[in-house]
C-alpha cells in the first residue's frame, strides 16, 4: 500500500510538470521568431484593432477571411477578418520598448474606378512599452498611421499623435472609404485623395477575427499567400514610421499631417476630374485617363518636395529620433519618400 502511495504521488508530480512545462510552452512560442511570443502578440493585436467604419454601398461588402496554405489569395468568405502583423523595433541602449503594429483589411476586390481584384489595405500603430515582457496593460499607442493611395500623386496616408485621436489604450476609429478601401483618420477628410474616395452611409464594422500573419519568410496561420505577387501585401510590411514624418507630427502638435505630399497642382487637377464624372456620372475615357495618372509613381515630385523641409525640420527630426529611440528602422522620408 505505501507502495502505491509512493508511486501515485511520483505520477501525481510528473502530470503536474507536464501541465506546468505546456503551458509554458504556449506561452512562449515565437513561430515568426522576432522575440515576441504568439500570446503576447495575439493580445496586443487584440487591444488595438481599429474601430473601423466601413459604408453600406461597398460592393466588397466587407474585409475578406483568405484560405490557408494557397500561395494565390483565394478568398474563402467576405465576413469581417482583419489581419495583423507585430514588430518589435530596434531601440538604443536602455531606451523603452518599442513596437510596430500593424492591421491589415483585405478584400476580394477594389470596386473604385479602374478597379480590379484584391485589394491590400492597412493601418498602423506605434506602441510604448517600458520592457517587451512588460504586461499587455501597460503598452501605450503613441502614434497612428492610416494608408490611402500610397505612392501615388493621390497619396492621402496620415500620421497622428494616439493621444489627438483619443486611442492610446485602444484602437483608433478609422474611416475606409467606399470601394477603394482608403483609410482616414476622420470623416471629414475622406475625400482629400483627389476626389475619388467617399465615406457614405458609414456604420461600424463587427471584426469577426484578428489573425496574426507573422513576419516575411515566417508565415503564420498558413498565410503563406502574403508574399504573392497578385497584390502588393508584402511590400506594406515595412515600417510606416519615420523620424521625418514624426518630426512634421509634433511640429504642428500631434494633429494629423498627410504623411507624403504630393504636387497639390496635380492633385487639384485629378480631383476636378473626379468631380466632373461624378456629376455627369460617367466612367469613360477621360476619367480613366485622370486616374491613370494618379497611379503614376512620383519619386522625383516627392523627393523634392522631402528636400523642401528645410534645416529646422532636420533638428526636428534628430531630436524626434532620440526621443523615439529609433535606429535603423526608419524609413529615410528625410531624404527619399518612400514608394511601394
């Protein structure tokens, strides 16, 4: 009998440790390997989804789920699915943590003008942390990034100070436009692409699941079709952060700033263009033409436009960049805009 005490309390132990020794395991699984666990980023992501509006007239209908494992982006249901992406960042010595979130709202089709299928579209935050261990509580959102028309003469994405936005503890409310899926960080300036964007009839979106899809090369949940050529998902998932455009940030006190400016002059143009279709709403040739020259890539336009920022928004920048602890992986907007 004092046998079979001896070995129930021996099984009794090792059970015990198992459970113990798995449910450490979850806990620190890292299947992205980029030093955060998949708990840890889960809750992050969780915490932070945007409250996005979308428009009732969307012929998307909504956010699409994709299915797993398919290299091509193969929609399985058109049902709320958001997709994430957490990134620690580089910080200097003894700076707090810092990391990178970012959402991403993909759908079946662009319904815009000059539509076509897929359609790849994000928004991102900036979070503050004193450790990368420390509690899921403590992480505070600094600054948010809402993307519209990047890289075009159109280009319409926006950074801001969390705290502007009322969404430090939380995701912020973001605006997707009807049919092009731009993001904006309020109503009111959804149109402030060149005119193609609208925000009508708007109304909460139910996030049926956020869905972690891990880093480049390192897929999660089988989203091995991130890195497909059919859209351009895997080039958003840089850094949509720098100490140039912080710098622009703060100097107008955190309210939001167009993040990439374009030529106005052209912009004003495409813009009256959209305007006039609109009103005699037809789609043709001349309207094609407009838009086809908002999706022209405007390296040169930009880059002057970057240089026109001038010595004070170089201090500004340093000084943002200590104050971020930033190093390396920041996209450079103080000399070259970035183009995707």
């Amino acid at each position: 009998m004092r046998a079979m005490c001896g070995f129930g309390w021996v099984l009794y132990v090792w059970l015990l440790s198992g459970v113990v020794a798995c449910a450490q395991g979850a806990i620190e699984v890292d299947t992205d390997h980029d030093g955060l666990s998949d708990v840890r980023e889960q809750m992050l992501l969780e915490k932070f989804v945007p409250r996005f509006q979308v428009s009732g007239k969307d012929c998307a209908v909504m956010p699409a789920l994709f299915e797993e494992g398919v290299v091509k982006p193969t929609v399985m249901e058109r049902d709320g699915t958001i997709y994430g992406q957490v990134t620690p960042r580089k910080t200097s010595k003894g700076g707090d943590a810092v990391v990178e979130v970012h959402f991403y709202d993909l759908w079946s089709v662009d319904c815009g003008r000059l539509g076509h299928p897929l359609d790849a579209e994000h928004v991102s935050v900036l979070l503050r942390a004193a450790a990368m261990d420390s509690p899921v509580e403590d992480w505070r959102a600094v600054y948010w990034f809402a993307a519209a028309h990047e890289a075009t003469v159109c280009d319409a994405s926006e950074v801001a100070a969390a705290k502007v936005l009322d969404a430090e503890k939380q995701g912020a409310t973001v605006w997707l436009s009807a049919g092009k899926h731009g993001a904006f960080l309020s109503e009111a300036i959804c149109t402030q692409g060149c005119g193609g964007d609208r925000c009508t009839e708007m109304s909460p979106l139910e996030v049926m699941r956020v869905i972690n899809l891990g880093e480049p090369g390192a897929a999660m949940h089988g989203a091995v079709w991130a890195g497909s050529s059919a859209w351009p998902l895997a080039a958003k998932m840089q850094s949509d952060f720098s100490a140039a455009a912080i710098a622009r940030l703060e100097q107008g006190g955190g309210v939001p700033v167009e993040m990439n400016g374009a030529h106005g002059s052209v912009k004003g143009t495409i813009y009256v263009a959209n305007s006039v279709a609109n009103g005699v709403g037809t789609s043709g040739t001349n309207t094609a033409d407009a838009l086809n020259t908002a999706d022209v890539k405007t390296e040169g336009a930009l880059t002057k436009s970057a240089k026109a920022t001038g010595g004070a928004l170089k201090k500004s920048t340093k000084a943002v960049g200590r104050f971020l602890h930033l190093t390396g992986n920041e996209r450079k907007e103080d000399s070259t805009p970035r183009l995707f």
